[in-house]
C-alpha cells in the first residue's frame, strides 16, 4: 500500500538524485498516476518514495535551439493548454487531450510516462515519431536517451536504471514543411487504447523526404513502422501512396494476442489510423 511506504520530499535535482542513489529500493512519483496503476495491478509494491512534486526546475515548459524542453514534472493538463505546444509540436497537445481524464491530466507528468514506459501511452509514440530525447541525471551526472536507440525496452521497461531521475524531456519542433496526424481507438472515449498512432511526414518540393509511423498498444513496446516509413520516403504522398504505407505498417507491426478483441481486428485498426493519420500529416505538411 502507498499509505505504508517511507515517504521523502526532497526540494531540489541533487537532493533527490542522493535519495535514489542511498536507498536502491526507493521509486520516484510525481502525478503518481503511473505509480498507483503499477500498485493495482501488482507489478511492484512500493516501500519508499521519493516525491519530486515540489522541485521547481523540474517544472515548465521552453523553446530552445529547434527543441520544445519540457520538464519531467510538467502535467498533461498544462501540456494540453500550452499555447507554446499547439504552435511548436502540436501532435503532442492532441496526444495530452486524450489522456483519460481531466482530474488525471491535472495530476499526471510526462515525466512519468517515459518513465514507466506504458505501451498504451500517448507521448511514446510522439517521442518515437518526432525523434524526442529523455534526460536523466544521477548523482554522476547527466544523461541523454535517443528515444529511437531502442529506449523503450518492453512492458513498463526502459533503459532507465533505478537510480535514475528524469529531469527533462526534448522534442524537436516542427517546421512549416512538416507535419502530423494523432488517432486512437479505445472501448470508451479517453479510455486505454486498442490501438494508437502517431504519423509524421516532411514535404520538400511536393516530395516526401522524411516519414514515421509510429504505432501503440499492440505489442510490448511502441512501434516504429521502417516499412512504413520506405513506403513513403520519395514519394508525392498520394492516396495510393498512403493506402499502400498504411498497408505495409499492418504487415509490419506486430500485434499480440488480447483475449478482449481479436488480432485480426487490431490489425485492420492499424491499417486504417495508419492511412487516416498520414492524411492529416500530409495536408499540414502543405499548410492546410
């Protein structure tokens, strides 16, 4: 039970960083979303936390040399309203909006979600797409995480060590030539997701030169569609094209049995939020 676990509240990064490097059993919670769902299910059963809630410069939200920064502690909520996300990398403001609830997005970081590396989660996939970067720090220094170096590992598994506090993460920002396109299919509206996507695509002279399709809560781990991405990669983003890309991600991306809703149903789910979210990539890579 969280009531019975030794509780710390440091105030600032290093205070923390010695409490993880001290106490190796010691879990980090902020929003303590993902901490308590872990705790239902009985994936881990906590006996001391350390609270990072009142660490300010874990707190906010910049632009910086072509990146959105945005610290570990910042809400869903805060990300959803930001008028700096909705300009610079607006997927990520529609990925917030569907994070299950208001009193959740209110509470929950996007800190934790690299953290606790949720297949099911929405930012992941944005991460993935985009070519994002998770900092780390310990009472050794920083560290930086190439999200596309295969840093989420598996079910609630990243290359993150215990001891490790993230402290911030970075998303490149988009530019006029670029552009993206959010779906998800859930039971109920801002429920955990059968299946959600995150497409990207750049347009250079009516051709595209750079495309991910990203694909969530089929496997253990986000999905990064390379098939996908050839499909498209000098092509003029036709509707052929699209259907054809939208094509190879089914065949590529694996999906794991769920005694919910069959296989074969997910699949054609990927195949259609696939084509559905490199339409919309496609018509903003333009400037519609």
């Amino acid at each position: 039970m969280l009531s019975e676990a030794e509780y710390h509240r440091p105030t600032n990064v290093e205070s923390a960083c010695q409490l993880l490097d001290d106490i190796p059993e010691a879990i980090v919670v902020a929003g303590g979303q993902s901490l308590g769902l872990l705790t239902k299910e009985g994936i881990i059963t906590p006996e001391v936390l350390v609270d990072i809630k009142q660490i300010d410069d874990l707190q906010g939200i910049e632009r910086s040399d072509g990146e959105l920064l945005l610290g570990a502690t910042t809400t869903h909520r805060t990300i959803e309203q930001s008028e700096l996300v909705a300009e610079e990398v607006p997927v990520l403001a529609e990925a917030a909006e569907h994070i299950a609830d208001v009193q959740i997005r209110n509470a929950g970081t996007i800190g934790g979600v690299a953290a606790y590396a949720d297949p099911t989660a929405e930012y992941p996939l944005v991460l993935l797409a985009l070519g994002g970067t998770v900092v780390s720090e310990t009472v050794d220094g920083k560290t930086e995480y190439d999200v596309r170096d295969d840093f989420f590992e598996g079910y609630y598994r990243s290359s993150l060590d215990p001891h490790e506090l993230v402290t911030e993460v970075r998303i490149p920002t988009l530019d006029e030539n670029e552009g993206t396109g959010y779906e998800k299919m859930a039971y109920r509206e801002n429920d955990r997701a059968l299946v959600n996507v995150v497409s990207h695509v750049r347009v250079e002279d009516r051709v595209c030169s750079e495309a991910n399709v990203t694909v969530g809560s089929v496997t253990d781990r986000p999905y990064l569609s390379t098939d996908a991405s050839d499909e498209l990669v000098g092509s003029e983003l036709t509707d052929e094209d699209l259907e054809n890309a939208a094509a190879a991600a089914k065949a590529d991306v694996p999906v794991d049995p769920d005694p919910s809703v069959s296989t074969e149903y997910r699949e054609d789910l990927v195949e259609s939020l696939v084509e559905g979210t490199l339409q919309d990539a496609r018509e903003r890579a333009r400037g519609g």
